[in-house]
C-alpha cells in the first residue's frame, strides 16, 4: 500500500563534503612537495630531525595541554559549579583545545602542519580563534530551529532508506484499540527497528 507521497530525494552534498577531500589532497601533495625542497636544499638528515623534533614538541604539548585540563575539570568538581558564590570557571580554562589541536598539528609530518601548530602555541592566536569559533557557535544555535531529541529520531524514523510506510494500528493488552492523538510530543512509544 503506498500512501501517494514521492519518495524522499536525497539530499545534495554541501560544498564542504566535496571540496574536503580534494583540500586534504592538495596539502599532503604540498607537505611532500615541501619536504622534498628542504631535503634537497640541506639533507635528508635535516628533514628527519625536523619531523622528529615537531612529534616531540608535540607530544610534550598535548600531555601538558591534557593535564591542565584534567587539573581544571577536577577543580571544578571540588567546587561544585552552580552553588552560590562558586565561580562559573577556573581561571586559565580556555585554549586546551586548541593547544593540543597544535600538539597534534606538530605531530603530523609536514611543513605546513608545522607551521600551524607553531601558530596554534601563541596565545593571541588562540585567543582570536577562540573568539571566532565562540562566535560562529553562537550564530549556530540562534538559527537552529527549536527541537527536542525525539525530533532528531522522527527525522531518523522519516529518511529510511527504503522509505516504505508500515500502515497499522496499536491494540493494547485489554482489548482497545489506541485512538491516534494530535503529535505533542507526550508519551510516544519507543522506537523499534
């Protein structure tokens, strides 16, 4: 039994889906291509002790990125945040992410890569991105349309795959037969595959 509506059409792809893979593409063609320039301006012994001396600062940068997280999380499970007179947020909190996203950067071989994670140690760059990102998210959620959880399963439940509708009706264990009620959002039954 069809219920006459077409079925659902795909979505198209964003242009950041398609443009990703061939941005990932070009940057580890320029990163070898670079290595290969500085190896043969110097030697081959100087690229290796460049990459090797990024994975070090790199790691170095991550496992102490990743402490002073862990410290700050435990400082504010102490302080049990939301209590009169404790404040919102330990000081020095903000920039973890970031710090180990340069860590990592370092980690990776390449020049470039390099480069960034470098520019990801310096605080004001931090801060500049911080505030662009704090931004961009808060722009984000303004324009995201209200919604609870169950909406993001109805939408689940409505993008099958082999789109066909399953018509029927509830019969409950005494013997009446459910009467559909307007979609509220109150007492819906759970999904099941």
């Amino acid at each position: 039994m069809t219920t006459g509506t077409p079925p659902p059409t795909r979505p198209r792809r964003s242009r950041a889906r398609t443009l990703l893979p061939l941005g990932i593409a070009a940057w580890l063609v320029l990163e070898v291509w670079l290595l290969t320039v500085v190896a043969g301006a110097t030697n081959g012994f100087t690229v290796l002790l460049i990459l090797v001396a990024g994975a070090v600062l790199g790691a170095a940068v991550i496992k102490r990125a990743g402490r002073r997280a862990f410290r700050n999380l435990t400082e504010t499970l102490q302080q049990m945040p939301g209590q009169p007179g404790a404040p919102e947020a330990p000081s020095g909190t903000k920039g973890n992410g970031f710090l180990m996203l340069g860590g990592l950067l370092l980690m990776i071989p390449g020049m470039i890569s390099d480069v960034a994670g470098l520019l990801l140690l310096l605080p004001p760059v931090r801060t500049v991105l911080g505030r662009f990102a704090e931004r961009s998210l808060d722009r984000r959620m303004r324009a995201a349309t209200p919604g609870g959880f169950s909406d993001a399963f109805q939408q689940a439940r409505i993008h099958r795959p082999d789109g066909k509708v399953v018509q029927g009706e509830v019969v409950r264990e005494d013997g009446r037969t459910a009467h559909p009620r307007p979609d509220d959002g109150t007492d819906r039954p759970p999904l099941t595959p």
